[in-house]
C-alpha cells in the first residue's frame, strides 16, 4: 500500500506544451539552472565586478577582456542571461509547486482510514493482540491516549464477518508538517529569486528598453547630464553609489552599467557634516563613520544622523551604507623642480581631481598636462632592514645597479618595521598624444633602514604596475639641493674638469707628477662617460651602466673586477670634489669627511646613474596642502529585501520541517472476538526508516496494545 495521493490528472493541451511543461517543472532541470547559478557566482566572486574595461585588459590581455565583456562576466549579477535564468527558476520551481503542492496538502488532510487489514499485514512495523473490550470501546480508549500523546485520530466503522459496524478502524497521524517543509522549501526559492529579480537591474534594464532611458557615457558636471540619462525618484528599486565631500551635499547617485552610468535622483540630499577615521598601526582603516544631515526636498525637514560600516541610517524607504571613502578635493600646492640644466623651479597650485597645463617653455619640451591624482595624508610603509640593504658602489652589474633601487620604496625581506612616512602626492603627465605616466613623490625624506634620509619620486607606466623609485639622497641642510647642485655640476663640462683637476692633485700630493697627466686622463674620461653615457647598437648607455659596457668591451674578462673597482674609486674621488665645488659656488661650508658624507655620496652616486633613466624633464615636490575629505555612500531601495527575507524564513522553516519532523501514521483495525473482547492489529508508517521509529513503535505498541516484542512482525 502506498501512501502517496494519487495523481492529478494530466493537463490539458498540445503534446508539445505538455512536454514543455513536464521539462520546466522536473527536478532534473532546476537543478541544471542551479548549477549555473552556483558557477556564475563563483565567477562573480572571484572576478572583480564593474570594474573600468582597461583594468580587464591590463589583468588579462586583449582577448580575454573582449571575452569577459562579451559575455558580461564584468557585470555577472545583472547580466541578461544571469536574470534570464533566475526567472526559468522561479518558473520551474513554481510550476512544481502548483504540480505537487495540491497532492501534498490532500495527503496532509486525509488520515487514509480506508486501508485494509490486508495491507496493514504487509508492513514492516506491525504488532496484534488481544483486547478485553468490544471493538468499539477499544477503539475509543486508544484513540483517546493517542490524541493525548499529540496524535490527531479518526474513527472508522465498518462491517466484518460478524455483522455489520462490528469492525472499527483507528488511523492517526503525527508529523504532517513534513510534508509542509517540501511546500516552504520549494517557495524559499522562489521568493528570493524573486527578490533578487526585484532588486537587480530586471526594472533599470526595462526602463531602458520601454522608458527610452540610455547610458551616459560622457563627462562634465552632473547638472548637464541630459534627462534621458536621469532615473526618477520614484523608481521603485535601485543601487548606486554617492561621493559626498566635506562641507557639500548630493541629491544624484551614480548607476555603474557595463556601457556607462545611470543618474539616480534621491528624494533627498545629503550632507557631510564631517568625515572620521581612525587606522590600524598597519595603515589599514579601523573606523570610518560620517556624520550627515538628509534634507528632504519636499518638506525642507533636517535629520542628522550618523552612518558606519554595517550601521546604515534609513530615510524614505532609501538605505544609506557608508561604503568607503575618497578625496574631496584636497588643495595642494606644488614645486616644479628638475634634474636637467635651463628648467628653473616654478610653483603650481591645484585640485586633486582637476588638471593644469604646463607650457612647453616650462618644462623645457612640449607641452603636457598635470593631473592631480591623489593626496595620501597618511603612508605606512615597512622600513626594516634586510639582507642587500647596505649599497656597494664597486659593483657595477646592471642589473644590480637598476633593480635593486628602482624597484619597490620598501626592500624589506626580513622582520616587518611599519611606520608613518608622511604625505604623499600622486600625479599624472600627460603628453599630447594622451599618453600619461603616473608618478607619487613623498612629501617628507623617508629613513629606508640604511641611517641616510632619502626623498623617493616613484613611477609606473600604466595602474597595473607597481611603482619604481629613485632614491634622492638628503644634504647636511636636510633637503634635495645639494642633489641638485652636484647633478648640475655634472653636466658643465668646465666644472667637471675643475673637479679632476682637484682629486688628481690630491690624489698624487704632487709626489709622483709623472702619473698626473695619465691620472687626470682617466678620471675626465670615466666622469665624462659617467655623465654624458655612451652609445651601443643604437641604444643609449648612461650611468654606471655605460662604466660598465666600457669595461666588458675594453678589459680582458680575467682583469675586469679590477678595473671595475679602480674606476668606480676614482669615479667616487671625483665625484665628491665635484660636491665640494658645487657647495662653494652655492657659498656652502664644505662637507667634511665623515660617515655621513661618505652615505650621501654612496648614494648619490646611484642616484646620478639612475637620474637619467628618470622618463620626465620635471618632478614635483608636494610643499602645502590642504586635506578635504570624502564620503562615499552606497543608498539603495531595496523592495525585495522583505521578500528574501521572507523566503529566508520559508527557507529555515522547510529545512527543519524536512529534517526534524518525521511523518507517522498509525492504524489499528479492531475485530469482535469471543468472550466480549476483540482482536487488534496494528501497523505504523513512517516516511524515513530510523531506528528511532523501531523504539517508537515498540514503546507505542507496548502501551497500546501490551505488546513485549513487536517490532518487524507478529506479537500476538
């Protein structure tokens, strides 16, 4: 015997729409649609979403950009096919419920009493005895102890081989929320899909198709943006993001699509009162919390209040969430300095956000743009020594002389020393043609671990580099100049060949005149290579690099350590009189002989050979600024929110209802016997087969029928 309800009918209809219904509504094909589901969103997670097409590209080449775009994986969660399977799955799971719903909810009202004794044989848990009442009355009373144990009883009166009503059936059942957990599960499902239709982008993309309404593309100010391009405020759902700054307040909100952005028009404006955050000793943000005030455009009302991570505030319907936060326009002022000869120094204000030209005569080239990127009040960098931190002018292996110092701000490999290295400007150059550099100089000298202060001018080719710094090393009065100077000196020829003069008359003390002439000869040569570089197939040799390709193409391999070491010392020697000569043209007290200098020089030495590698004809140097910070909050109608809630619910509900509860149903079939007693025979039904429901039955058949042993057969 079977304890299912029968089957509904079929519905009517082609066989065409029969079959595409019976494909939609099984089982197999809702969890295809969760498959992909569960894929799709693994790729969602893994693959950062709506970011800029050209970080896709800088990631993961052409092609698989073009790809990833193509097929919306930038935008997983609101991609059309993504939305268009979310609704096959609210079909196929609610054509199954309309399909079984109806059958369970029959089986949970009928208690099924028209089985017969035949069958009742035929279970697995079964149990007889014999009682000393009538048929009736047994009936009765162990009806009673089951509704009072929880069970819900009906009473069945049939005829027997004795006459007609003596036979009576007893058919009880507990546990029918089971059947209800498949119900609420099943309605879960659609209930957040739903809601996640409700939320996405399914009523923007429809407003888009039907309402006319098209991505803006452009720039410029928001007030501009044509109202094609603007959502109303009484769009029913949303999700978008609000850059507020200090001081200002917002009423649009930024729609992020995959071929542009969408304005969102708030029923309100928003205020930023004032910006907090506090940092871990990492650097890593803590706290970030803002204090707003929301005008309400209709009524004019204020309500301040405060926004934090996971602590959003609500207003009409509309969550704000504090998402990050940004630079509000931070004024900086700047010093144009530069490594070459006949570019003076010049001041520069701006706007982090905005954009100066710089005139050709200015930098000594052709004309390019400065664009304020960033200000950084706060850098926390790890200066700990490690192993290679000490700096060997002898060795001239390029690779070792390039790498090892344009290369990261932090060389640690060792222990973690984290502290504040003070502000920071981070700008672009762009040329004519569009192409820009992004560079970040520090505003402060930064101590790397070596005991010698340094500024670091950092620069990467595209945002998917890390940034490679040159190392300024810091003069006795504690800034760049003395750099300068001595970079200065080394281009005038006549300065640089003064300073031989001095380091061969000091190196020889006029005792061995005979080598004088040899001596000034290769040191003007090793200076002059040193600075003006030398020429190899066509590709410019500077530095410590052209030292070097002048060793391997002029020494025998056996001797070239040797020579190495010999030209750097002579290189280091005159050098050092070419700072002194720098020093008293600028009417500067010489550098004395110590450990001090001899750092400075050590690393002014690299810093020279690495300066002309430096990509432009000016730095800047961040002299001032003034900090205006930004909030960005993430505001959001979110209607479908109650409705994955709800179905969280349902979806708890159905889990324990399937897992916990278990479906019983008992039947005892009383017959008259002799001597005024009857005979019963009594069977249970469970829907999981445990060996809790073996001691349930044995405990049941004991008290109800006095049976000792009944579990898996006869007890009679």
């Amino acid at each position: 015997m079977s304890d299912a309800a029968p089957e509904i009918p079929a519905s009517r209809g082609s066989p065409r729409g029969r079959s595409l219904t019976e494909l939609l509504a099984s089982m197999r094909f809702a969890i295809s649609l969760l498959t992909v589901i569960c894929i799709a969103s693994v790729i969602g997670t893994v693959l950062k979403q709506h970011e800029p097409a050209v970080n896709y590209v800088n990631q993961f080449g052409p092609f698989w950009a073009d790809l990833f775009l193509a097929l919306k994986l930038n935008a997983v969660y609101s991609a059309w096919w993504f939305l268009l399977i979310l609704a096959f799955l609210v079909v196929s799971t609610s054509l199954c419920i309309a399909r079984h719903a109806p059958k369970y909810l029959a089986d949970i009202r009928s208690y099924k009493e028209n089985i017969r004794e035949k069958s009742l044989r035929s279970f697995h848990h079964k149990a007889s005895a014999q009682l000393a009442g009538s048929p009736q009355d047994e009936a009765q009373r162990l009806g009673k102890m089951l509704v009072s144990g929880g069970w819900k009883v009906r009473l069945q009166q049939r005829d027997t081989a004795a006459g007609p009503g003596t036979g009576w059936m007893l058919a009880a059942k507990a546990g029918a929320a089971n059947k209800l957990g498949y119900i609420a599960a099943h309605s879960a499902i659609v209930l957040i899909c739903l809601g996640g239709l409700f939320d996405g982008d399914l009523i923007v993309r429809a407003q888009m198709l039907l309402g006319g309404k098209t991505p803006y593309t452009g720039g410029g100010l928001i007030s501009d943006v044509p109202q094609r391009h603007r959502l109303s405020e009484r769009n029913p759902t949303f999700r978008g993001n609000l850059l507020v700054a200090e001081g200002t307040q917002s009423s649009t909100a930024i729609l992020s699509q995959s071929d542009g952005v969408l304005l969102q028009e708030l029923p309100f404006a928003i205020e930023l009162k004032k910006f907090i955050v506090d940092y871990y000793s990492t650097g890593m943000p803590k706290l970030f919390a803002s204090e707003i005030v929301i005008h309400d455009k209709q009524t004019g009302e204020k309500k301040e209040t405060r926004v934090e991570v996971n602590h959003p505030a609500s207003y009409k319907g509309v969550e704000i969430y504090q998402s990050s936060f940004d630079d509000g326009g931070s004024k900086v002022q700047l010093q144009a300095r530069s490594f070459h000869t006949g570019i003076k120094p010049f001041m520069v204000e701006g706007e982090i956000g905005g954009s100066l030209k710089l005139p050709a005569e200015d930098i000594g080239g052709s004309p390019a743009t400065l664009e304020f990127a960033a200000l950084r009040v706060l850098n926390v960098e790890n200066l700990s020594g490690g192993e290679g931190s000490e700096v060997d002018v002898r060795k001239v292996d390029l690779r070792h002389s390039i790498e090892s110092r344009l290369g990261a701000g932090n060389k640690s490999t060792t222990k973690r020393d984290l502290r504040n290295v003070g502000p920071s400007i981070i700008y672009k150059l762009r040329d004519a043609s569009g192409q820009a550099r992004e560079f970040v100089n520090y505003m402060l000298p930064v101590d790397t671990g070596d005991g010698l202060p340094v500024y670091l001018l950092g620069v990467r080719q595209t945002p998917a580099e890390p940034f490679r710094y040159l190392r300024i090393p810091v003069d006795t009065e504690g800034s760049m100049d003395g750099f300068l100077r001595l970079r200065a000196a080394l281009d005038d020829p006549a300065v640089r060949e003064a300073a031989v003069k001095r380091y061969t008359r000091m190196a020889l003390d006029d005792k061995r005149p005979e080598l004088a002439a040899q001596l000034q000869q290769s040191a003007l040569r090793a200076l002059t290579l040193f600075a003006e570089g030398s020429t190899r197939e066509g590709q410019k040799l500077v530095g410590l690099q052209a030292i070097s390709d002048f060793i391997e193409a002029n020494v025998p391999e056996a001797e070239r350590n040797r020579a190495g070491e010999v030209l750097v010392r002579i290189l280091n020697g005159v050098l050092f009189e070419l700072a002194q000569i720098s020093r008293e043209n600028a009417g500067l007290a010489a550098m004395p002989p110590d450990a001090a200098t001899q750092a400075f020089m050590t690393q002014s030495v690299l810093s020279l050979s690495d300066v002309q590698l430096y990509p432009a004809p000016v730095f800047f140097e961040l002299k001032n600024f003034e900090q205006v910070q930004a909030s960005v909050f993430q505001v959001a109608r979110a209607p479908g929110k109650n409705i994955v809630y709800l179905g969280c619910l349902f979806l708890i509900i159905g889990v324990f209802a399937m897992l916990y509860v278990r479906e019983r149903r008992i039947w005892i079939w009383f017959t008259p016997a002799g001597n005024q007693g009857s005979d019963a025979l009594m069977a249970l039904s469970t829907n999981r087969k445990t060996m809790d429901g073996d001691r349930e039955f044995e405990k049941l058949s004991g008290k109800l029928l006095g049976t000792t042993n009944s579990s898996g057969g006869n007890a009679a």
